[in-house]
C-alpha cells in the first residue's frame, strides 16, 4: 500500500495558482453550502428567453445585477445553477430524511431512512484495505464498487470502496416513471430517478458520517461512475459538496455534452429531445424538446457546479451517440469556472478512443491516477493539468463570455451595493488549517455579535467578538495557536439569529 501524504499538504498546494489569495476549500463539511442563499427567479417556460450561446456561469440568474465578481459569492451563483437544474431537468432533490440511522461492518454499510413513517433501506457492500486508516473512499455507482474503473487501481493504494447499488432506490433505470422505494418515501412522480439516485448517495454518505468505526476520512471521498452511472456520479457530485472528488466516464448526453451544442450536431447524438429513459428526467423537461436555447443554463454548468472541489470527466468519441464534441465544447466552457476560482488543476478531461465502452484504456490510466494520488491521497507531486482531446472546435459561437478575475471577496455585485438580505455564517478557510482560519459571516442590519468557540465537548473555550457591529459582510482572523488539535466549533449570535459550524485544527 502507499504511504498516504498528509491532506494538508494538498490543501497549501491548491492555493499556489494565486498566492496573493486564499486557496479555495477542496471538500466541505455539508452537503450544500448555498442552503441559505436567496432563490433565484425560476420563470415559467412561457417567460423564458432564448439563449443561443452557452449561458454565462459568472452571470446571476437576475441579469440586472450583473456578473459574480468575488470568489466568495460564487458559493450563491452554484446554488443559483442548482436552483434551475432542479426546476427545469431533474426535480427537487428532497432535504435529508426525518431519521437515519446506519450501521457499518467490515463488509456492509447499512442505512435505514425513515421519512413520514415509510422506510427506505440502503445497503452498500464495503471492501476495506489492509492498514489502520483513516482511509480514503470512493463511492462506485453501477454494477461494480468501482464503477467501470480497475479495481485494483483502488486496492493497491490503500483506498476503501463502497458500492452505491441504485436499483435499492427506485426499480432500475427503466423508463418507468415513480417507481421504486424513493417515491414510495416521496409521492411527487414528476421527480426524476437521477435526482432521486443523487438524494440515494447523500444518504449513503450521511450514514458515513454516523458510523466513525469505519475510520473512513470523510474529507477524502470520491465517487464514479461510467455512462448512466456516469451521470448519476456527476449529478450526485454537483449536489453533495461533501464529495472531494467526482470521476465521470463517458456521461454523455445529460451528462458532460452541453445539449445546446449537441442539438447543432450531425448523425445520432443523445439529444435532450431523444434523450434516453425520459423518466431520468423531471417530467416538463420535454416542453424544452424544440427549444432548448430556452434552458437558462446548460450542463458545462452542471459540471461547474462541482468547482472549486475536483472534477475529472471521461470522454469516448468512438461512439456516436454520446456527443463527445458537444462534450469537448461542455469542458472548454466549465473550465471558465474553475479558473476564475484560482484552481485550473482541479478540473480535467481527457476523450480517447480506440476501446470499448466503459473500458479505461491504458492512456486513460496513469490520467485517473493522477486525480486519486492528488486528491485521495494528497500527492502533491500528481499532475492533474489534463486536457485530452481529439477536437478542434471553434468556440466562438459558444463561449461569448470571458473569465473574470475574481477578488477573495467583494460587496459589490456589477457595480451596486449588495444588500445583506439575511444573516448568515460561512464556512471558515482554510479548513482544516494550522493555526491561522478566516471566520467569514454577514450581517443584515447593525447588531450586537457574540462569536464564540467551542471544543468538541460544547464547552465554550473563547469569545472573539462580543460588540455591536455594522450591517454587510464581515471576516474574523481565528489564530489557534494556543489550542490542540481536534474539532472545535464556532458559533454567531446575532439579535435571536445562532448558528454553528464545525472547523478541523491539524497541528
């Protein structure tokens, strides 16, 4: 087995691409960081306009307040970009269930989901490696615990699997619409099954997170998948910012194909009008079959969604239907994202032919490799700046929009004074960090602020703010130099608003 470099490492690596600024966070500790950002405006299909182009992934829903013009609010334009994926294509995605309980063995991981009185069992095989851990895992998505990927690519380095059996949550991936246990759980039969295999994984990996017997590292986790499961592993990715990596090999249409570009295509491509098993999808997503300009985003967003966390996609052009154009034209676009944050190696892609569907070819290997050394294993070393492709499209028709530079921070959105409209508390970075952190939160009007800190056992161990402070967008420089390491939580009281999040000192 190799020996694991400390996580650490990688997190000070990410952020040499710009050192005048913070690095971005590689994983975070909940499943959606955007829980408390304000909705966008959804119109209905009547109300929405053409878009010829690939939408802007910088551009806010509503236009009239321009472009995105710090890395920090990029964390409300991801939800924004959910927020319409949701609407349009797959349906919402359900909020974690009423009751969980889990039970982890040195072979299964068993996750019993209880939600208005039905239940819902997930069982995932597990395959532990030799060694005492922690261990990082990856989840596989299919008919293998590593998806289409070589297994031993997983076992040789010291790497758990957990296989993610989505057929436990709805009748297969038949065109059946509303069947299976998930929508026994939830009536709502114009859900999608993706959405419903990705709500699947977020379950999984709360179930994780109850059972620390498994000594599994949860800030190293990763999740695959090849062709529908590809889609599934890249869906689940976008939505569950809990996951550190996403591989997707060969999602294809409704995966990493933008089906604006795939619609201009020749031959027999996946197109969202034929796309395969329509009941995949959110019911209404058929009004956009002869209109897809009218889709406020496309799936170079979907991909984006995953940033500033790593992404690597897999491409075959050999078979037509998968629009691996479409989907070279996806990834130049997404790239945009990833870039703008400061962390270009954290997204890749890499189309190769000359072998069958789902089969990683030699080529492909030491590519795949790279993305589990660097983000599973902390490699820094691991070179993940991978752009493989066999096309040579003109983007120009597609990409109108150029990359912004993107400040650490901004109270500004397109030139106007942004209006905290609520209070809210982020998530610290560098997180986990050595000894330094920024604490960032928002006020929405002037208020007193209490900002403690608390150890694992609850107990408050420091007060770092106790004043009346002014409305906007605040930061609070923790220096932990004086204290262990270990988990600590801070909490902000503001007025009758509390709220709590967890930090990871490593000393």
């Amino acid at each position: 087995m190799r020996n694991i470099i400390p996580f650490m490492l990688v997190w000070i690596f990410m952020g040499a691409a710009d050192s005048s600024s913070q690095p971005m966070p590689l994983v975070y500790d909940t499943e959606h960081t955007g829980a408390d950002c304000p909705e966008p405006p959804l119109p209905s299909f009547a109300d929405l306009t053409r878009i010829s182009s690939l939408p802007d992934p910088f551009m806010w829903s509503d236009t009239g307040r321009g472009r995105i013009s710090s890395r920090d609010e990029w964390r409300c334009r991801r939800a924004e970009i959910g927020a319409e994926i949701q609407r349009y294509e797959l349906g919402t995605k359900p909020p974690p269930p009423d009751t969980l309980e889990a039970v982890f063995s040195d072979t299964l991981l068993t996750v019993t989901i209880v939600v208005n009185g039905d239940t819902l069992t997930l069982r995932a095989p597990v395959r532990l490696p030799e060694g005492e851990g922690p261990f990082p895992a990856v989840i596989g998505v299919g008919f293998s615990p590593t998806g289409s990927l070589p297994a031993d690519l997983f076992a040789e380095r010291g790497i758990v699997t957990l296989h993610f059996m989505e057929w436990q949550i709805t009748n297969g991936w038949s065109n059946v619409r509303g069947d299976g246990p998930f929508f026994d759980l939830f009536p709502d039969k114009t859900r999608g099954k993706f959405v419903a295999w990705a709500w699947g994984v977020s379950r999984l990996i709360d179930g994780l997170e109850k059972c620390p017997e498994s000594n599994i590292d949860l800030r190293r986790l990763a999740i695959t998948g090849c062709s529908y499961a590809g889609k599934i592993a890249l869906f689940s990715g976008a939505f569950d910012e809990r996951i550190a990596l996403t591989i997707a090999q060969e999602p294809g249409g409704g995966g990493h194909a933008a089906w604006r570009v795939t619609q201009t295509l020749s031959g027999s491509r996946e197109t969202l009008r034929n796309a395969q098993g329509q009941a995949w999808y959110y019911s209404d997503l058929s009004q956009f079959n002869n209109a897809v300009t009218k889709l406020p985003y496309d799936h170079h967003e979907l991909m984006a969604m995953v940033a500033p966390r790593a992404l690597f996609v897999l491409g075959n052009p050999d078979y037509e239907w998968m629009a691996e154009e479409s989907g070279h034209v996806g990834c130049m676009a997404a790239h945009a994202v990833w870039k703008a944050l400061g962390v270009p190696d954290r997204f890749g892609f890499s189309i190769v032919g000359g072998h069958a569907h789902c089969q990683l070819p030699n080529s492909q290997r030491p590519e795949v490799i790279a993305f589990v050394d660097r983000f599973l294993l902390g490699d820094t070393t691991a070179d993940t700046r991978i752009s493989t492709s066999p096309y040579d499209t003109d983007l120009s028709p597609w990409i109108t929009w150029d990359t912004p530079e993107l400040s650490d921070d901004s109270s500004s959105i397109g030139g106007a004074e942004h209006v905290i409209d609520r209070f809210g508390l982020r998530q610290n970075y560098p997180n986990p960090f050595n000894p330094v952190t920024t604490i960032p939160y928002s006020l929405r009007r002037d208020d007193h602020v209490r900002l403690s800190v608390y150890d694992a056992k609850g107990q408050e161990i420091w007060t770092l703010i106790d004043r009346r402070q002014g409305a906007g967008k605040q930061t609070f420089r923790f220096d932990g130099s004086q204290l262990a390491s270990g988990v600590y939580f801070y909490t902000l009281r503001a007025g009758s608003f509390v709220q709590s999040r967890k930090m990871l000192l490593l000393r």
